[in-house]
C-alpha cells in the first residue's frame, strides 16, 4: 500500500521523485543490513542449543549486497542530483532541457 502511494505520489507530483528515491534507497540499505545482521545478533542465544550455522552463505550475501548495494547507489546519486539541481546555492547545476541541448 505504501509503495502504491509513493508510486501515485511521484506520478501526480512528479517534482517528489527525487525525494521519495532518496527515502527508497535509505530504506533499501536499512533492509540489507537487518538481514545481515540480525542473523549474526542471534548466534550467541544459539550457541546453548548445539551447532550454529548463519543462515546465509557469502555468495548469497555479495550477490544480494551487490545487486541491492548497486541499485541503492545509482538511486541515491540520481535523487541527490535532482534536488540539488533544484538548490543551485548547494553546488548543484541546472539541468538543461532537452530543447535545450
């Protein structure tokens, strides 16, 4: 429901686009560290019952991490250049249109 109305959001006021990938992509890294570390957190409750074993292995963590991690840090550059496009005293340039060009 929520990515539905972010989606609605960014179609009707197309100027929040770049603020809604900004919190897209924050929220995308959260997510990638709470399911590398909440397994780790729990190993020494486990540790009482037997063999602990993390329940990923290190291809699924450097797949996952770079895809996600890569998705995450063309989405962040993306949005910060469209909002700091819209603050030019920040370092941002203008973007030209494409008549323009």
């Amino acid at each position: 429901m929520l990515i539905s109305t972010l989606g609605l959001l960014t179609h009707f006021r197309p100027s929040s686009a770049p603020w809604v990938a900004l919190g897209e992509s924050a929220l995308n890294l959260l997510l990638i560290m709470i399911w590398i570390l909440l397994p780790i957190y729990a190993l020494p409750n486990g540790v009482e019952s037997g063999p602990v074993e993390v329940p990923y292995t290190v291809r699924e963590v450097l797949v996952n991490g770079g895809l996600a991690g890569s998705f995450f840090l063309v989405g962040f550059y993306q949005a910060q250049r469209g909002i700091l496009a819209r603050f030019p005293w920040l370092g941002g340039r203008r973007a030209k249109s494409p008549r323009t060009r």
